[in-house]
C-alpha cells in the first residue's frame, strides 16, 4: 500500500528529526557524533560518545520519542 509506506516514512522522518533536536539541545550527548535513523517507527542510534552515560541518555532520548522503539546505542572509544 503506497499510502501507507508514505504515512510512514513521513512519520520516521518526523521521529527522526525529533530525536536529533532532542539530541542537540542535550549538553551531554555529543550529537554531532549520533547519527539517527528510523524505519516503522524503530529509531536506530550509531555512532561514536565517550562514556556509558553518553549512550544510556542518547537511548532514552530515542526512546522517548518513539514510544519505546528504539535500537542501542554503541559505544566507542
């Protein structure tokens, strides 16, 4: 059904613009380093934070937005 992968891929992008606003306003979260995707409303984090803290707030953040949907984080470094 068209209509419907098009509602969603308007709805992921929404979710994932979200996110990332969500990240950049968060002084913990280097979100320059995240990088931010969303398929059927499953928000997908990766990238490179310093510490433990750094992912486990990054996935809240995703997780909140998208209602509990979210992939983990990796980290590095």
């Amino acid at each position: 059904n068209k209509e419907g992968s098009v509602k969603g891929y308007a709805g992921d992008t929404a979710t994932t613009s979200e996110v990332k606003a969500k990240l950049l306003a968060d002084d913990l979260v280097p979100s320059r380093k995240v990088k931010v995707e969303t398929t059927d409303g499953v928000v997908q984090l990766s990238g490179t934070v310093e510490t433990q803290e750094q992912s486990d707030r990054a996935e809240s953040i995703a997780k909140a937005v998208a209602g509990g949907k979210s992939g983990k984080a990796e980290r590095k470094g």
